[in-house]
C-alpha cells in the first residue's frame, strides 16, 4: 500500500472490494457445497472447515506482504479470538434446536440466515466500536472491565445454566408452540430471530475483544467475519463433539480475561501481538486437550 493510496477504515477501497468480493465467492461456494442434499457430511462440514482455514491463513499471508507483519499477526489473533468464542456459541445453538426439534436441513437453513445476519450486525458493531474508542478515550477501560466482567460470567458457567435465557427463552417458547414437524414461516423467522440475538450477545464480548487486539477496523472486520463464514460448517463438524468440550468456557474465560485486563493496561504496557497470539493458542490447546481427556465415556 502506498502511502499517497487513500486509505478508508485501516485500507484502501480497493482492499474493501476485493475482501467483500472474496467473501461473496465463499458464501456462493458454501451454498453449493453444503445445499446438495438434506443431509450434512461430518467429514464435508470438517473439509469446508478446514479450506476456509486455509484461506483465513492465506489472508494473513497477504497482510504480511502488503501492509506489515504486525497486522497479520494481529489479523491471526483476532481470527483465532472470534473463532474461539464462537465454539461456545454454537453450544448455544446446540441446545435451542434439540430442543425446538429441528432436522438438519432445517437447521442449515436457519444457521445460513444467522451468519447473513451476523455479517450486517458484526459491521455495524465494529463501526461503531471503533468510532467510540477514537472519539472518547475512556471508553477503552468500560471494554476492558466489559471483558473481566465476561470472564467471571464464563468461569461461573454451570451445565445446567446452559441455554438461553429471558427474552430468548420467550422466542423459544413461542416456536415451540407453532413448530409442528417443519416449522411454519412466522416460526422460521422467530427461530431465525433467536439465533441473531444469540449471536448479538456474544458479539458484546467477542468484538471488544478484538478491539483489544488491534484498532484497526479493517483487521478487525476481515478477523470477524472470516470467523463468522466458518461458523456453520464447524457447527456440523463439531456438532457430535460438542458435548464433549465442556471445560473450554474456562479457556476462553481466561483468553476473555487476558484481552481484557490487555485493554486496560495498554496505555502503560505494549503486550506484543506475538504473545497474545501465543497465549490464546496455548490456552486454546490445553483446554480442548484436557475436555477430552475428561469426557465421560459414552
């Protein structure tokens, strides 16, 4: 990127085009790829997986070689954040469509209109967010103590606390009334509804937290939302194994809690990327191994 290149939001417009360019092709790809039939591979959820992996990795690549080491290392860490916070997440879905009784290809659907929906919310999150940390300087302590707040949330979690609560326990009630095998339109759109408010209130931690990675919107967006055109294959790849992941909520506490105090004391202490990067792998690491070795036997 030159520096004479008129730079919007962290890149040049030409990098905002190609980016959503890309991001169209995957969610046409993902369309053909997981449309053509009622039933969802594991092994094809794991393969999409995997190659939008691969191409999240590729995207960091290229920041390298065209804005700096230090945003890929940033993008990765972001990337890495969101999807990790999203596993749990998608124990939330989990929960809401066993108990709404929802078949595959109806559950594919609704996540399809979820990860739409999440792109345009995600957006105007980080929009927002960004814009409130470059006009008020305080705003950074309030996501800072947000994501300790988070932590504590996530490490007081309990299994039979899991699920949706309040107002998403309301939108599951009046589903679970008009579903009656394939759920009727005005119940699909509540469903839908659930899911989108689900993903709003993860979005409270999830972008703050990234927010503590880096200040760049661009980062913080193409971390976002690579994360977010993963969300529904792993959801099928990990779909039977998600039950067996049920220390995570600590390491992601803990990833929750790193980022946090990160953001609070930033204007006295630099944490390089490359440990926060280094930390959130290893904590990631240690807790999925140590939830597998204390599964319960099935």
């Amino acid at each position: 990127m030159t520096a004479s290149a008129h730079v919007f939001a962290g890149a040049t417009p030409v990098f905002w085009i190609a980016f959503h360019a890309i991001v169209a092709v995957l969610l046409i790809v993902d369309l053909a790829f997981l449309q053509r039939s009622k039933h969802v591979s594991i092994r094809a959820a794991w393969g999409w997986t995997v190659v939008l992996a691969a191409m999240a990795f590729c995207f960091a690549l290229f920041l390298s070689r065209t804005q700096g080491r230090e945003p890929a290392l940033e993008f990765l860490s972001g990337y890495l954040v969101e999807g990790s916070l999203s596993v749990d997440n998608l124990f939330v879905f989990l929960l809401m469509f066993r108990s709404l009784k929802l078949d595959v290809d109806q559950q594919r659907r609704v996540l399809l209109w979820g990860v739409l929906g999440a792109i345009v919310m995600r957006a105007l999150f980080i929009a927002v967010g960004t814009s409130l940390l470059h006009r008020f300087a305080w705003v950074e302590y309030v996501f800072g103590a947000f994501l300790i707040y988070a932590a504590i949330r996530l490490l007081k979690h309990k299994e039979e606390d899991e699920g949706p609560s309040g107002p998403m326990r309301w939108l599951q009630q009046c589903c679970l009334q008009n579903v009656n095998g394939k759920p009727a339109m005005s119940a699909f759109l509540l469903i839908v509804l659930a899911v989108e408010a689900t993903d709003l209130i993860f979005a409270l931690d999830s972008i703050p937290a990234v927010l503590a990675i880096t200040r760049n919107t661009f980062i913080v967006y193409t971390s976002n939302i690579f994360a977010i055109l993963g969300l529904r294959s792993l959801y099928f790849a990990l779909s039977s194994a998600l039950d067996k992941l049920r220390l995570l909520h600590y390491g992601l506490a803990l990833i929750l809690a790193f980022v946090g105090v990160k953001m609070l004391i930033s204007k006295w202490v630099d944490v390089p990327v490359t440990w926060s990067l280094g930390f959130i792998l290893l904590v990631l690491a240690i807790f999925s191994i140590a939830s597998r070795l204390t599964a319960k036997p099935a």
